[in-house]
C-alpha cells in the first residue's frame, strides 16, 4: 500500500498492516495514531509512543502529503497529539528533524521544543547522529505560560489600577506539584480596593485545550477564609506568593494564615462542631429537594449537592481543609479519620445510579451513614448525663400531664390524628431534649406508641409512658404534686409547708408546644 511520505510504499501485506493496528490498539494509550483530515480531505498522520522506562519521555511524528504543507495544519495535527501525549502521562515529547529541513525545524521551536542533548539510549550504536534532537517538557512549557499571564496581571495593575494589586501567589496544581496537560493557572489575586477587580479575567487556551479563570479576593474575603467556616480555604494556605506589593501585604497575609492555622489546631470542639452541622443541614435541604424532584436531571442535580454537602461537612468536622482538587478528592476523603468505612464508595453509588429509584436509595443509604457518623461525634462531646435529684425533674411530670393528657383524650375520642402526632411530638421533644439531654432518665420510644387506626390505644400507650416517667420523677425523690381537687392544692399552696416555693417556671417552652 502507498504511504504518506513513502509514495512507492512501504512493501507491507495486508496481513502486516493489520498487525500494526492490533499493536496500536493494545498500546493505547501509551501509543497512538492519528488520521490528519481538512474538510473530509485525508492529509497524512501523526502519531506518539510515550517510553515509561526512559523518563516517560514520548517519540513524536508527523508526515503529511506535499498540499497540506504550510497552511497550519501540521501544527495543529501536532498540537492535538502532543496534548494527549501529556494527557496520558508523558512527561516530555522529542522529535529528531534532519538538519536540513529548516521549515520543520522553525515549525518545531513556534511549538516550543528546543534543542537539547540527545540521551544517551537515543543515540546511535555507531556515535554518528544524523538528526537534531529537541524535546518539548510539559512543566517547562506550562510555567512558561504561567510566567507569561502572571507578568500580564502585574503589568495591567500598575498600568489601569496603580494600588490597588497587593499579592500575586500561585496554588492549585501547580502548588501541589499534581500539573497535567490540562492545568489551568489557579491565582491568588488579592486587591485592596474594588479598582483591582478588573484585574479578573476568564479565557480559552486553544493550543491546550484549556480555561483559565483569574478572579481577584478582597482582604475581606480571605478574613472570612481564616474563620475556617468550610473546607475550601486552600488558596489563602497554601498559595505560593510570587510578588508582592511590599512587605507590609505579606505580613498581613501571614497573620491570616495564622489565624487559620490557629483554628485548624485548636482541639476539637463543640463551636467546630456546630460549623460541621451547617454542612450536614444543607445537605438534609438538598436531600429532601432530591427526594421530590419531578424529574431525573433534578434528583441529580439536588444529589449531587448532597454529595458536595456531606463532602464538606466531613471535611469540617476533622478540621481539615481541602488541599488539592476535585479530581483527587476520594483520596482525601478516604484519609479522614471521622468517616463511614466505605465512604467512597458510597458516593460512588450516587454518581452510577441509572434511575430514580437507584438514586432515592443511594442518597439515603450515603446520608444516613453519614449522618451516623456527626451522632458518633456528637455524642463522644457531650457530657454524661448526671442522676437527676428532687430538684432536677420538680414539676415537670405535672406538666406533661397539664400539656398532653388532655390532647391525648380528645384525640382518642374524636379520632383526631394530626392531634394526637403532634402531641406526641413535643411530649417526646420535652422527654429527650429538654430533661433527657441533662439527666439519665432511660429511652422513651415515644412515636412507637402513635397507632393512626386506632387511636385509643394511642392514648393508652401515651398513659403508660407518662406513668413511666412518673415513676422515674418519684424514684429521683421529687414530690408530685398531686391533688384530690382544686381546694386541697389551693390550701397547700397557700398554707402548706412550702407554701411561695412552688415551682414557677423551670423549663422554657420554646420548641416544647402544649
């Protein structure tokens, strides 16, 4: 068959031919080929063999017929190839031109490979090089660009906005080290005052295929990044400061991280914990949107914002701030001490869940372990509950009886249903939250007694706890006041006694509904 740049062939067979393109497919994506086409017009190849012995290095090349020469082509066809080189984990690319051939030479170094070199397993077993070797390395060629839009910020605010540009600091991947082919610049802009803004600037990259976001934050905004209320503060931690407007912004700068850093190592506590729960409760919010959503774009949409909820949150309450991406944040997710088990994967399930009902139960299996785990670290906070005296537990037995029995009865005798639910709500709200949080007065498993279809033994259920908790009151050694009718407290409380010592009002009723 004929062959680009070989017109008489290569002498290959059929049975040849084949057997290349199985070694491309099994290469992929070490290797790769690559078909050059111009409106449906076929105009030659280019292809790329990344060597993971030698540096991870990758061999370029590119042949094109005589009519697709000197009309961009080639360094688009090679651009394309070179970024999924990158893409698919070369550290560098290496072409070897002949000498002669100056058009491919200058086509290489507008790219930006320059010569170098040759290493020493491309050399010749002979010592006699015929050709030039120039390599193109990723992270050289990226902090070139890096350079080149930083210098273009800095120039710009002495430029339009004198003053007003206090810090230019890099982070992102090219803080931690984790570059690729597709890493966009990440800065840090801080401006001191709102002229700076139009410092900020978003744009496409074509060459690599990449976006580049450049937005400016006041010293306001990294204030609010140094109370630590959520894990993205990464950018106020971690950036790498490459020019200042003097020492007086680094300094300040330093304090705030400070600040940051003080929280950060502060032991654990119930303030830290209550930032986790903010996450935690958007998270209920966006799982209860997902739960109604009428169609299946919107359960993911609401689920997804779980997910990003709950992430944060976990984030929160190990006092940790993310410090790389999202494409690598299972793996900070998996190093979290305060987590389920299977965490991960649990998220995992949301992103693969195909249908609705694969979704609903996702969420609520992710939600309901992560959930677990706050109860976990709430619990091991607070502290024991104490034995409750006479004084503890005065008068509340008789002010359950004075908000629910009643609402109990009529209930039960009217059939009432939303009476008798939320009676029983806030009787187990003043059961566990207002006198269970304090004292050791044993489980009520109060919404076990609410029957809807017979409410009669609703009520009776309702009775039983009540004359449980009773007991509890008598054991603590309280003194029930309890009266045959109206005339006998009415003389004991004016002439018992105790009579002016009654209990008057001991537990606040808000969230306690009578």
């Amino acid at each position: 068959m004929r062959f680009v740049g070989f017109p008489d062939g290569l002498l290959q067979t059929d049975e040849d031919m084949q057997g290349w393109y199985r070694w491309i497919e099994s290469g992929r994506p070490q290797l790769d080929h690559f078909s050059v086409f111009e409106d449906g017009v076929y105009c030659g190849e280019t292809f790329y063999e990344i060597d993971r012995e030698h540096g991870s290095s990758a061999a370029l090349d590119i042949k094109l017929f005589g009519f697709a020469r000197g009309r961009g082509i080639a360094a688009e066809a090679l651009s394309f190839a070179i970024g999924k080189a990158f893409e698919n984990g070369a550290k560098t690319v290496w072409v070897d031109p002949d000498p002669q051939n100056a058009k491919a030479i200058a086509l290489y170094e507008k790219l930006g490979f320059r010569r170098k070199d040759t290493p020493a397993h491309l050399l010749p077993e002979d010592g006699e090089q015929t050709s030039i070797y120039m390599e193109l390395d990723l992270a050289e060629m990226l902090q070139e660009r890096n350079q080149k839009i930083i210098n273009a910020v800095i120039a710009k605010a002495q430029a339009a906005c004198p003053g007003s540009l206090a810090l230019v600091g890099i982070n992102g991947s090219f803080a931690t080290g984790r570059i690729h082919a597709r890493s966009d610049l990440d800065l840090l802009i801080v401006i001191n005052d709102e002229a700076g803004k139009q410092l900020a600037a978003a744009f496409v990259q074509d060459d690599l295929q990449v976006g580049h976001d450049l937005y400016c934050v006041t010293w306001e905004k990294l204030g609010e990044l140094a109370r630590f209320e959520s894990p993205h503060i990464a950018k106020l931690m971690d950036s790498k400061i490459v020019w200042s407007a003097g020492e007086e912004c680094e300094k300040r700068l330093e304090a705030l991280r400070r600040q940051a850093q003080a929280v950060l190592a502060a032991p654990f506590g119930e303030a830290d914990l209550a930032k986790a729960e903010k996450h935690l409760r958007e998270a209920e919010h966006c799982y209860a949107l997902a739960q109604t959503a009428e169609t299946l774009p919107d359960m993911r949409l609401w689920s997804a914002a779980m997910v990003y909820c709950l992430e944060d949150g976990l984030a929160m309450l190990n006092k940790r701030y993310y410090r790389v991406g999202v494409k690598d944040r299972f793996e900070e997710l998996a190093s979290l001490e305060k987590r389920p088990d299977d965490l991960c994967a649990l998220i995992d399930m949301v992103a693969a869940a195909e249908d609705a009902d694969e979704l609903r139960k996702a969420a609520t299996e992710l939600l309901f372990r992560v959930t677990g785990t706050f109860r976990e670290v709430r619990g091991a906070l607070e502290p024991a509950k104490k034995a409750p005296g006479p004084d503890d537990l005065e008068g509340t037995w008789e002010e359950m009886v004075s908000n629910w029995r009643g609402k109990m009865r009529v209930a039960a005798e009217t059939v009432d249903r939303h009476l008798a639910l939320m009676s029983l709500l806030s009787f187990r709200t003043m059961l566990e939250d207002v006198v269970g949080s304090a004292y050791e007065i044993g489980t009520y498993d109060v919404m076990a007694a609410y029957d809807p279809d017979d409410l009669e033994a609703t009520a009776a259920a309702f009775e039983a706890l009540l004359e449980r908790y009773k007991q509890t009151c008598e054991h603590a050694g309280v003194n029930l006041r309890q009266y045959e009718d109206a005339e006998a407290f009415v003389e004991d409380y004016l002439h018992g006694a105790d009579a002016g010592e009654h209990l008057s009002v001991r537990y606040p009723e808000e969230g306690v509904a009578e």
